[in-house]
C-alpha cells in the first residue's frame, strides 16, 4: 500500500539484480530519505512528507519484501537490506541525503551510518532500540528455527513481545478469522491511534507477509546494533516517543544507546503521546523537531536534563504469567502441562 498523498511521484529505483525498490517523492531541494519500520511502510509518513518537502526533496522508499516493494531474497542478512538502500540511491542520483526512520528504519540508518558514512549528512532517528542481547538472540534463533515469514503457526506472547506478539505470523484458517488477528494486534500496539491508521497497519502486515523472502525483522534481531553504533559518527537527533516501546527491561534506554556513537553531534526531542505511530499520530511534532534540527544540528536543543532523565527512567508493563518462555509455544499442537501454583 502506498500513501494517499495528492502531488507525490511515484517510481521504482533499479538496484541491481533484478530487484526494484518502491519510492514515493515530493519537494525540492536538499534530499532527505524515510526508512520506514517493520512490518509497514511508507504509508507511516504520510502526514509529514508534506511538512519536510517545504524544505528538502523527501524519498520514501518501502524497503524490499515491504509495501509494493518485492520480496527480498531469502539469503538476505541485514546488511544487505541497508545495501539496497544505497543502491536505490545510486539509480535515483542521490550521492549524500539527510536520514529519517522509525524502529527499523533507524537501525537501517545506523548501519548506513556505520558503512556508507559518506552518503549519510545529518540522522534524525525514530525509536533507535537495542534489544536486551539474551532476548535479541533467543528471537532470532526462534524466528529461524520456524523459517522466518513462512511458517504459520499459533500465536503465543513471548517475552519482549509486549510490542506485539512473535513476529505477527499466524495459522491461516479457513474462516479467516486469522485476519481479525491481525487487526487486533495493531489496536493493541497502538491503542491511541485512529482506526484508519490500525486498518492501514494491518493491511501492511498481511502484505508483507504474504510475499515471503527474508524478513526484515528476523534479520535485524541477528543484527549487532550496538557493535554498529559504535561507527557512528554523523550528527543525530533521537526522537523518542513517551509511548513508544523502546523501553526497560526489553531495551536499553535510547539515551545510552546514543551513548555508544562517536557522534560530536547528539540530541534528543521526547515527543509527549507519541507511541510507535508517531510519526502518523504526531507529524507535526515529528517534522518540526526534525527540521529544527537539520536547519542547524548544533544549535538545536531539544529535550535536556530532568526531563530526558524522566523520560528515560519508564519502564514497560510486563503482565505477569504472560512472558514465560516454553518450549511447547513453539508447536501448535503441543499442549501446556499445568502450571504450578
């Protein structure tokens, strides 16, 4: 699903292999990319590309395997998703661009930051997690194990799955009342948020996942961020949203996160109701802070002292019973032995 945006153009960038990469553009000027977040895609910056094309030439891309982007291949790693960006920016003409993104569409961004510096200018990061290393691992060895995208099977919450549960793969059934499933996800990872953009998400989630490939979520939980991080050196700006997921104890918090780059440049904005549709919900807040800061990195404050100190301290509500991880979870037909109490 692409925006519904009047005055965009639309295209696909040829990078190489046979693949094409959806984009939607708008504006003049400097250029600045959206990398938008697992499962969705550029439909998620609807309500800001307006606002940035004032200033800058913005390109949405829907990263492969998402959006109407194809399916990415299944030998695909991480690294190969953020090449991909770089070679979309080859066939486009793009040789430097200002970033934006959210969840993995930052980790995209640190990566290209990490490797590709000299097409990156300024970062302006949307919900930049790192996962708790035990959690990240135990994901992605489970996500592997059951073939990332292609194999359904019944949904259990898992630990750090207070975002969502595993990986949004569900048993197809007849009555499709498995699609309900998925709506139901996205009401509960957004409960703030208008039904237009829940209807949206859950559009995007069966898209995606009936196109198969690798996955972008799968791979980036084998993908060492904090390692990444640590060649980082472009200016950034960490927009944080205090109702977003990228909290304790599933993640570090985003400011010691920041911690790990070289930037000389950090700065932070908490955007006050913003959860992981932020950027939908928010947009004004979202394109201000992030033209504020592109305008003049160093010059721009933002949110500093107690209350990035508060904003930081949150923790996200693990319901008891739910976050046990068992073995027979992972087999539909296996049932629970009971519970001690």
């Amino acid at each position: 699903m692409a925006t519904n945006l009047r005055g965009v153009r639309r295209g696909y960038a040829d990078i190489g292999g046979g693949q094409q990469m959806y984009y939607e553009t708008m504006g003049e000027g400097y250029p600045l990319i959206l990398l938008h977040q697992s499962w969705w895609n550029s439909f998620e910056f609807e309500h800001v590309i307006p606002l940035l094309a004032q200033k800058y030439t913005v390109y949405a891309f829907d990263t492969l395997g998402f959006g109407f982007s194809p399916a990415a291949p299944e030998w695909w790693e991480f690294s190969d998703f953020t090449d991909s960006v770089v070679r979309a920016m080859d066939a486009l003409g793009i040789k430097k661009a200002h970033f934006g993104g959210m969840h993995t569409g930052a980790l995209l961004m640190a990566d290209l930051d990490a490797r590709h510096k000299e097409r990156c200018d300024s970062m302006c990061y949307g919900g930049l997690a790192i996962y708790d290393e035990a959690l990240r691992k135990k994901k992605y060895s489970f996500r592997r194990m059951i073939g990332q995208n292609q194999a359904p099977y019944v949904k259990v919450l898992q630990p750090g799955d207070v975002i969502g549960h595993e990986g949004a793969l569900l048993q197809r059934k007849a009555d499709g009342s498995h699609m309900i499933e998925y709506w139901m996800e996205q009401v509960r990872e957004n409960p703030d948020s208008k039904l237009e953009y829940i209807q949206r998400a859950a559009m995007a989630n069966l898209l995606h996942y009936d196109k198969g490939g690798a996955d972008g979520l799968t791979v980036l939980l084998g993908f060492d961020l904090k390692r990444a991080l640590k060649f980082c050196t472009r200016p950034c700006l960490h927009l944080i949203g205090s109702r977003d997921v990228v909290k304790k104890p599933i993640f570090e918090p985003i400011v010691q996160a920041a911690g790990y780059m070289k930037s000389k440049v950090k700065r932070f904005k908490v955007i006050y109701g913003a959860g992981i549709m932020g950027w939908l919900d928010y947009p004004q807040e979202y394109a201000q802070a992030c033209l504020e800061f592109l305008a003049d990195p160093e010059a721009y404050v933002g949110t500093t002292g107690h209350e990035l100190d508060l904003a930081m301290k949150e923790y996200l509500l693990m319901v008891p019973g739910e976050a046990e991880f068992t073995d027979y979870n992972r087999y539909p037909d296996s049932k629970p032995a009971a519970r001690k109490r």
